[in-house]
C-alpha cells in the first residue's frame, strides 16, 4: 500500500464534501497547498488549483495538468445514522479492498486528489511543471468546470483522474442532461374518501445493488422506483388509493430503495396479497441473478390519514411506468459502450407535490435531446411542471491523441500488457473544459472501484497503488 496516497486520502475523509458543499473541502486543499510551500489559488467557484515548477531536467518540457473533483456522491442506508455535512467516512479494510460503513466512501474522486497531491509532493519523482485543478460540483452539476474562468489554465495537456476502471484509458464521455417533474395536488383527507371498511398495505423494496446512472445502466440492476411503480400500475384492477409514494435520492445514481403506503377495501385485501405473490415472484425471476440482496415485501400499515387525489395518483403512477429508465442504445462504432440512456433517479413526496427527478445520458447529442423529449413526453401526462437543466457537453474521442500514445505506451512498458482505450457512458468534466481550451490534450484514467454512487463502494488497494505508479511514469516520460 502506498503510504502517503492512503494517508491523504484518509485526512478528506473526515473533510465533509457533500455536492455544492464543498467550502471545507476547498480550504483544506488551500491549506494544504500553503503547508506544502505550493501556489496556490481559489477562485470564485471555490475551485482550488495548484502549480509546482518542473523538477531539474524537465524545465523545458510541456508542462500537464492534472484533474480531480472535491466532491462526493452522499448515500447511505436507510439503518445507517450519518450526517454527511459534519460526520466523517467511516472507512475499513477488507483484503484488497478499502470501503465505508454503510456509506458511500468517496474514492470518486477523493482518490484522485489524494493521487495528485502526492506526484506534487513525491521527492523522488521526477516530472514537467504540474498544475493541479480541483473543481467543485461534479456530481451534480459540473458546476466548478461550468464556472472555470477562460485562460486560468496555463498547460495544453491534462490528465483527469476520475474514472475507475484498471488498466483502461478513457478519451471520450457522454453528455448529460436531467429532466424534473413536478405533480402539484392537494391531499384528501381519508376519512372523507369514498373508501370505507378498508385495509392500508406498505410495499416496499431495498437492498438492492444501485449503482452510477451511467457506468452501471447496462448491467441489468434492478431500479428501486420501477419496481414499486410496476407493482402499483400492475394492481389497477384493485382499486385502491394511494397516499405515499418515495424512492431513490441523487440524479446520478440508480435508486436502491423505495415503498408506497396505499388504502383498499377490506373485501379486496386478499387479492392484493395474491397479486403481491405473482409480481414478486416475477421480479425474482427476472432479476435474481443480479439482485441477489432484494428484499421486497408487502406489509400491513397504520391506516394513513391523508391520500392523493385519486385521479393524480391513477396519472402519476401511468406516468412513472410509461417513463422510460435503463440503457436506450448501444454506440455502433465503440462495440460494449452504451451510446444513449435514462435513469429514473428518485421520487419526492414534497409539501403539496410530488417531485420526480431522472437524468438523461447520450454520447450523440441529437439523441440525447430525443430521449429528453420522451421522458418530458410521459412525465407531462400526469405533472404540471416539467423542466429541463442546462446540461453538459459530451467529449468526443481523439483516436490520435498524443497524450493517449504515451499513456499506453507507459502502460505496455510498465505492465507488459495492451491498456483498453474507450469512451465512457458517463459525465466527466472534460467536455466542458474542451469547450473553454479547445485545444487541450486530455485522457482520463484511474484505480479500480466497485459500487461507485452507492453504500458498496470499494476502491482497490493494490490497483490504487498501479494507478498512481503508471501517473508517475508518465509524468516522467513526458
């Protein structure tokens, strides 16, 4: 185990750096660059960035940047007590593997920082002028790469180290955009529904695997919000009310847990049970081999006090099982890559709303906005308010990148094997800085990490320690 990347690493896990609250993080790494004797500066984004001049024998060469982003993904389970805006990561050692208890652990992209503050830092490693950038909002916005001011870089090579896959070289990235919906109603009160003599169910699923939105949608993960939504729009024929709905939490992960509390009438209780039975039964079947962890179950509740009026909640649930979630389309000339893609992030029971959040990914950037349009299309049929982010730029892949021929060739050298270069069906920053430097350099590269946007994240130790010695022979090559 490299000692000081572990030791960096475990000093930003106590720094609570929530998406769009990373004012701790932010003067930690100022902090940091001034403990070190390095320059330094925050700009008005709190993006952090760090310059260190060439060791002897490489002032003339191109000088690199390297990239990582502060924050984190904030997830955790249901049982799990934890305050991510002051409560540090909790972190443990199993065999290879560094993870948390029952949070995410922020390896994307604590990792990558912690790597990029040890090459600035290495005495013995030899490298051209490096500037480090450290940008905010990542994971829910790219807001610090959205707001990096024109000419605040100085290199034309840049090294982004986010991604998590071993031994693979990524030059290119979806584009993103989310879409939120919102259904306004004003609860009825159940007593005065025109439900009497009735029995209240909870239907509720966790344990299951999540994952990132975009790297995991094609993996055949079951998605928390879909299989609550299918079950409640499968139950039509029962007439029923529904007065809760929940599931899911950030745009960019997969929803792992979710439940609805719902009245029927006291004669019709058993035919739910029966019903409940054959759609679990067919959830198992169709993901069993992948969510081996499920728990779905249907339980008798208290009686709610207020439910959604019944011609919302009969257009709302249509909608959430019209809206579509999981891989659209495959890339033709990247054989394995998801070229096109929708998640069903999360549903929000709001104060006289309901807010339905999802997020949209395409490497192609018609499509992308088609997919937009489908989603709006389904979501519009029940909700009063439908809206649309900014977005982010996709990064097309430079096959003739000579940046890439020096990484693979490093790679080669060092590990006597061929690197995978790809593109990813994910959001990294480099679109956006392609916008503001069109002629940057770039490649992505980083340690192998596991369950990434959700409690099972795991970062390999020893595919950290091969990370960071390929980062140095590169920079040394350079």
């Amino acid at each position: 185990m490299n000692k000081q990347i572990f030791d960096i690493f475990a000093e930003i896990c106590k720094v609570p750096r929530p998406s769009k609250h990373e004012e701790q993080i932010s003067q930690w790494l100022v902090n940091w660059g001034q403990e070190h004797g390095i320059e330094c500066q925050q700009d008005d984004a709190m993006n952090v960035i760090m310059r260190v001049p060439a060791t002897p024998g490489y002032e003339d060469k191109e000088g690199i940047i390297l990239q990582a982003h502060m924050d984190m993904v904030c997830e955790k389970n249901n049982d799990v007590q934890h305050d991510f805006m002051h409560d540090p990561i909790e972190t443990y050692i199993d065999g290879d593997w560094l993870k948390a208890k029952g949070t995410t652990l922020g390896g994307d992209d604590g990792i990558g920082i912690s790597m990029a503050l040890s090459a600035m830092t290495d005495p013995n490693l030899r490298h051209p002028a490096i500037e480090a950038l450290f940008t905010v909002d990542e994971e829910t916005g790219l807001t610090g790469a959205m707001k990096l001011k024109d000419g605040y870089l100085q290199g034309r090579r840049l090294i982004n180290l986010d991604s998590e896959d071993d031994g693979q070289i990524f030059i290119g990235c979806a584009g993103g955009i989310d879409t939120t919906a919102r259904m306004h109603y004003t609860p009825v009160d159940n007593a005065q529904s025109t439900m009497h003599d009735c029995f209240a169910f909870r239907v509720a699923v966790k344990g299951l695997m999540g994952g990132h939105s975009g790297d995991d949608i094609n993996k055949g993960r079951a998605n928390a919000n879909k299989v609550i939504v299918n079950f409640l729009y499968h139950l039509s024929p029962i007439t029923y009310h529904l007065s809760t709905i929940a599931g899911g939490n950030l745009r960019n992960a997969i929803a792992r847990e979710a439940e609805a509390v719902f009245v029927v009438p006291a004669d019709k209780k058993h035919d739910v049970v029966v019903a409940f039975n054959l759609y679990k039964a067919e959830v198992e079947k169709e993901f069993g081999e992948v969510e081996k962890d499920m728990d779905l179950t249907l339980d008798s509740c208290a009686m709610p006090e207020m439910i959604i009026p019944q011609d919302k909640a009969k257009a709302l649930i249509k909608a959430l099982y019209d809206c579509p979630h999981g891989m659209i389309a495959m890339c033709k000339d990247m054989p394995g890559l998801v070229e096109t893609s929708t998640n069903l992030a999360s549903i929000k029971m709001k104060e006289g709303y309901i807010e339905v959040t999802t997020s949209q990914r395409s490497s192609v950037e018609t499509e992308k906005h088609a997919i937009k349009e489908r989603v709006h299309a389904a979501l519009a049929a029940a909700c009063d308010e439908v809206t649309h982010g900014d977005g982010y730029p996709g990064w097309k892949p430079n096959v003739h990148s000579p940046l890439m021929e020096i990484v693979r060739q490093v790679y080669r050298d060092l590990f006597q094997s061929e690197p995978q270069v790809l593109a990813i069906h994910a959001g990294l920053e480099c679109g956006l800085f392609l916008e503001k430097y069109p002629y940057l350099d770039m490649v992505s590269i980083g340690p192998q990490m596991y369950g990434v946007h959700s409690p099972q994240e795991r970062l390999s130790i020893s595919s950290t320690d091969r990370c960071y010695e390929w980062l140095c022979k590169v920079l040394e090559a350079l």
